[in-house]
C-alpha cells in the first residue's frame, strides 16, 4: 500500500557558490526539501568543518570536492555523512543528510560534518 502525503512534498536542488579552501575548489548543493535553518548557517559550519580538515591535514586533501546535503522532511539533526573518492567527476564527493528542523544547537554540538571527511 502506497501512502501520499496530505500536502506533496517539494523536493529542490540548489547549488551554493562554491569556494576555495586553500587551493582546493569547494562545490556546495542542497537537495531536498528547504531546511529551517538558512542555508546561509549551514554552509558557515561546512565551511567551519572544512577548515578543521585542512588544519589537521596542513591543508584540503583533495584538489577539488563537491558536498551534497540531503535534507530529509521532517527529522532533526546531522542524521548522517559518507565521502567517496572520485565520484561524479570529483576527487571527493560527501554527502551529508540534515534533518529538515535541525537547529543551531544541534549544529554547534555536531561532530558528524567534520568527520565525514575522515570516514
């Protein structure tokens, strides 16, 4: 039995302008239904988290990577993230899956985006 839900759920995928870490080139899309939060706060703790990889590594280890996150409808919080290598034309490709309501507290305790690169 296949259940629909009362309102269609809209799903998105938009593209961030991408951004340098060092010398490595950094693709940011969302896809998704739209989150809570700004997109604009999520991609600073992206950034934040990449800057903590570059710092432990003396710098971004991949020349260029692109990072998808996933939001899911209706959950809360970094539910998720895997890295592959050399996918869809990139060296490193992660995805990361955010709940639809995640807040800034969960953000800010959240390990799982900075750990997602070392998988």
């Amino acid at each position: 039995m296949l259940i629909m839900p009362a309102h269609p759920i809209r799903l998105t995928t938009t593209s961030a302008p991408s951004f340098q870490m060092g010398v490595a080139e950094l693709q940011i899309d969302f896809t998704g239904i739209e989150p809570d939060l700004p997109k604009a706060y999520i991609i600073a703790k992206v950034n934040k988290a990449v800057r903590a990889v570059a710092a432990y590594y003396g710098r971004f280890p991949v020349s260029s990577a692109r990072i998808v996150i996933v939001v899911a409808a209706g959950e809360h919080g970094i539910l998720r993230g895997t890295t592959w290598g050399k996918r869809d034309g990139f060296p490193a490709v992660t995805r990361l899956v955010i709940g639809q309501h995640t807040t800034q507290q969960e953000f800010d305790t959240d390990w799982i985006v900075t750990m997602s690169w070392f998988t």
